[in-house]
C-alpha cells in the first residue's frame, strides 16, 4: 500500500495516534503523516514496536502539503460525517491517495473538506455519535486491503 498513505490531522490522544501506528505496520503501510500541535508521543507499549518501521512525517502547512500532493497526482479522501460523505465501502481506491482521519473531538477543518476529492463514512447504526479514530481507521484501511489483495486463503 504504497501509494495509499494515512494522514492523521490534529489528532490529540496519544494512545489513537500509537493504536493506529501498530494497525498501520501490520498492513505494510510505510509512512504516515501527522499534523503535529503539541509535542507527539508515542507509546510504545501499545505500538509495540510498530513506530520503528513507519516513517512518521510531520505536516506543518496541511493546506500547503494537501495541494502539492494533489499536484503529484494523490487524491485527497476526508473522513467525515457530513451529509455529503458516502459510504466507505462506495469509494474508489485506485490510484495514489492520501486518506485524511481528523481530531477526535473536532473532526477535519471545513477548508480540507473543502479541497478534498471524496468525504467518505462508516455506517453507524446504533445511538453513539462517531467510533474512536483508531477503530475508523482499521475499518477503512483493512476494507482497502481486502479490495487490493482479496482475501487470502
């Protein structure tokens, strides 16, 4: 999956950002970015490792970072709730993107929703708001995987 990279924007808990590290290594993903606002650490209890063989890139200008990508020929794909997102499972993942996993809390800022190409969302079916970023992040990268390699048996 070298061409399908995570961008993980604002994220504040530490533990998300480590969970999501360790998902990622186990995928053969070899690099991610991170915007970064407050110093970033990683545990490493939980990413068991996982950090070691990632290359983590830190993102200071997202809008900046985003357009260039888009001028290397990524596409741009938000994770979010809106009305306009579809469905994951929808989405076409051919080609060089990046797939951006916004702030717990806050979500991803209106101006990248704004440049990106596809908003796409997990089904919920239940009461609660939003799933943990680490457990979206899981679906949709290893639902990626399963349409890249199919399943192996």
């Amino acid at each position: 999956m070298k061409d399908i990279l995570p961008y993980l924007y604002k994220l504040e808990n530490p533990q998300n950002c480590s969970a999501i590290i360790r998902t990622a290594e186990a995928l053969g993903i070899e690099k991610i970015f991170i915007t970064e606002d407050k110093p970033f650490v990683i545990n490493e209890k939980i990413t068991k490792g996982a950090h070691q063989w990632i290359k983590i890139e830190i993102v200071d200008e997202p809008i900046d970072f985003l357009l260039k990508m888009k001028k290397e020929g990524f596409k741009i794909i938000s994770t979010s709730l809106s009305g306009n997102s579809v469905d994951y499972r929808a989405c076409n993942y051919d080609g060089k993107l990046i797939i951006i996993f916004g702030n717990e809390s806050k979500g991803i800022d209106e101006e990248i929703l704004g440049i990106s190409d596809f908003l796409i969302k997990i089904p919920q079916y239940g009461k609660v708001q939003s799933l943990n970023v680490s457990v979206a992040f899981g679906i949709i990268f290893y639902w990626i995987d399963y349409i890249k390699r199919g399943i192996k048996k």
